[in-house]
C-alpha cells in the first residue's frame, strides 16, 4: 500500500513526500479511509505508530475538500491532547501537511500569556489544537465558539483521564454540535476510556494496533542490576559509549530529574531536565535543544515526557524503574519509532525488582540481563 492509494488530494501527496514518508504504517493505511468516509474511531494506539498523521491528513482534507459550507472561518475541527509537548507537536504536524492548503491552525496551552492565543482566535480559525484547561478557560472568557465543529479528536485520552481532565472534556464536548465526526485515541482501554468512548462516540469503528502488551519491535531492550547507590555511577560508565548519541532518561520524580542531571553535567555531560516544575520557556528550551543535538542527554518525569516526540532517539534509559508496567512500555515506544531501531536500558535495584516482575508478565518475555558492567549484583 501507497499514500497514492489512500485518495488524498495532491498537496497532502506533496506534503507526505517531503516528509520523506515512504508508505503509509499501519494505523494511517485503517484509519484515514475510515476518517474520509465519515465514520467515527476508537483507536488503540500508541505515539511512534503514526498516528497523529493518521488523524491529521483526512481531517485536513474534509476540510479543505468541504469547505464551501462555511462561508466565514469558523473553528471546524477541535483537537485535543493532554500535555503542551504533545499539543504543539500535533500542531506542527497539521501545519506541515496542511502547508499548501488555506487553512490556519491556533495552538492553545497553559503556562504562557494567552494573548497570541486570543488574538489568533479573534482573527478566525479553522481547527484548534489544545489542551483543555487552557481551553476551557479561554470558553469561560468567551473566546471561543464551538458551535461549528465538524471533527473532534481525543489524543492520549488515557492520559488525559489520568491527569484529571475529564471534568474539563465534558464541558467542552458539551458545547459541541451532537452531529459531528469523533476520533478518540488511546494507548491503553481501561472501563473509564470505553465508557467515555461510549459517550463522545457514534457507531465507531474500532482499531486496536498496539496494545500495551508490545513494545516496538524494533526496540532492543535490557536490564542492568545495580545497587541504587551506583545508579550514578552505572548512568556514567553507559555514557562512555558513544553510540549512545541522544538519550532520554527516566526518572520517577522531579527531585530525580534534577539530580541526575546535576551528576552528569558535574561529569561532563550536556543535560537538562522537563518536568512539571520547569517553566515552559525552559521546557521549550531544553526540547529544541535536545532536537537539535546541543545537548546528548534529556531527563524526564512520565508526565512531562509523553508525547515527546524527537527523530532518530537511539536510547531510553530507565534509570529508575517504573511503578506501573504499562508505563514502561510508553516509555521504551520513545524511540525504535516509525521503524527505526533503538535500544532501551533499564537500571533494576533490589527494591525495583517486583516492578521488573511485572513487566515481564506484561510483555510476555524476560527482558535480557547485562551482566558486563562494573557495578553488577546477583
Ligand atoms: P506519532 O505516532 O504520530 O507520534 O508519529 C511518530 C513519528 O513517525 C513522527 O515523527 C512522524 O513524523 C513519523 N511518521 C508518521 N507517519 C509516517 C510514515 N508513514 N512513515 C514514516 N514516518 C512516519
């Protein structure tokens, strides 16, 4: 399969070629189809799949193929997702594939003055993509309408759930035409997700790609047993091998992040953390800079990480293993994306280990133990 057979207009062609994309993965060859033919979706995906594309390329079509129905510019389609990162990721992604098409796109997030935002919104725009408190907010100030929305997507939306928004989604979804076109994305399905599936959904089609169960393929995965003293110490001695060229570490908390970086810049090593108690402008920073190689190293909490979204990551490191199985597996999905390969690496101390146990269960398999390194233990 081609993005040629997929009946997308020339200038999403265009735009998926300079992209470089070659086919289409999985979840775009189901679900832009589906999208085009008006059908709502439960998608069951994870970051790495493709799927922001998935949702944005037939969205940016019916748009622009639809568009005489409207003849003022009116908020059309209503995209939302749980953290900044991901929010201006998404964003960036519908303005690249939308580049040849009159379409104009705000981007709206806390933690920033909301006057481009409100500026943007009064000079008319086609679709939103946003977080939704800062969304709500700006509904409660009377900046935005809703009452046009054609196309509205839920990204994350586990995640969203997790982070306490699903008061705020309901009183956005509230304020929506009933007919309407839905996409709810989400990594993973517990009751409350389908129950809310259930509620913003019309008769959708379901697609299930990756359940939590598979982390990426490509993905080689090990684990390192060491004493939490020599973590620092292990995180350096790994570091000496250049091939890890650009590496996300993960850390439980905030505290965490910070001190990791604290030893490796005291080691040499160019690092910065994200997490929530950075500003966003240090937050923004610290991404571009890992983006663009500046620095090799970006430690980050769960939170702050999802959907970071950063070409060619060759490394995931758990310096601290997670507390929830499934978080691992969004964890290693950082890198081995959209068919690249990657390696993850775990640090395992003897209180982690029930954590490491249930891992194993989750993914069906034992991950592999490094036993070639200074600091191991039994
Ligand atoms: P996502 O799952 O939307 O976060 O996408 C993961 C990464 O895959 C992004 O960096 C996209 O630019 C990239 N990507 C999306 N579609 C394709 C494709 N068809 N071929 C190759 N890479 C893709």
């Amino acid at each position: 399969m081609n993005f040629e057979n997929l009946n997308l207009i020339q200038p999403l062609l265009n735009a998926v070629n300079k992209k470089g994309y070659l086919n289409p993965t999985p979840i775009q060859e189901k679900a832009i189809p589906t999208v085009l033919q008006g059908k709502d979706i439960f998608g069951c995906a994870q970051t790495g799949t493709g799927k922001t594309a998935a949702f944005a390329l037939p969205i940016l079509q019916l748009l622009e193929t639809e568009k005489d129905r409207n003849q003022r510019r009116a908020v059309r389609a209503l995209i939302l997702a749980p953290t900044r990162e991901l929010v201006a990721q998404i964003s960036e992604e519908f303005s690249t594939y939308g580049k040849g098409l009159d379409i104009r796109i705000v981007t709206i997030y806390g933690g920033i003055s909301q006057k481009n935002q409100t500026q943007a919104l009064q000079s008319g725009v086609d679709i939103i993509v946003a977080a939704p408190g800062r969304l709500l907010d700006l509904m409660n100030q009377g900046f935005v309408r809703l009452d046009k929305v054609e196309y509205l997507v839920l990204d994350e939306a586990d995640r969203m759930l997790d982070m306490g928004f699903i008061n705020d989604i309901r009183k956005i979804t509230a304020k929506l035409p009933a007919k309407r076109q839905t996409m709810l994305f989400s990594a993973t399905a517990p009751d409350e997700i389908r129950k809310l599936a259930a509620s913003l959904l019309n008769n959708p089609v379901q697609i299930n790609l990756s359940p939590d169960t598979m982390p990426p393929i490509l993905v080689s995965q090990s684990v390192y047993h060491v004493k939490k003293e020599n973590k620092k110490l292990l995180l350096t001695h790994v570091l000496k091998n250049e091939s890890l060229k650009n590496v996300l570490i993960f850390t439980r908390t905030k505290h965490g992040a910070d001190k990791v970086v604290k030893d490796l810049i005291r080691n040499g090593i160019k690092a910065q953390a994200i997490h929530g108690n950075k500003s966003q402008s240090a937050r923004d920073k610290a991404l571009k800079d890992f983006k663009s190689r500046s620095i090799r190293v970006l430690v980050a909490t769960d939170v702050a990480s999802r959907g970071i979204d950063v070409d060619k990551l060759s490394h995931v490191i758990n310096y601290e293993i997670p507390e929830q199985a499934e978080t691992y597996v969004h964890r290693i999905g950082r890198t081995g994306r959209a068919g690249e390969t990657g390696a993850a690496l775990s640090f395992c101390s003897a209180d982690e280990k029930p954590y490491l146990k249930n891992i194993h269960k989750l993914i069906h398999k034992n991950i592999d133990v490094v036993t070639s390194h200074p600091f191991a233990i039994n």
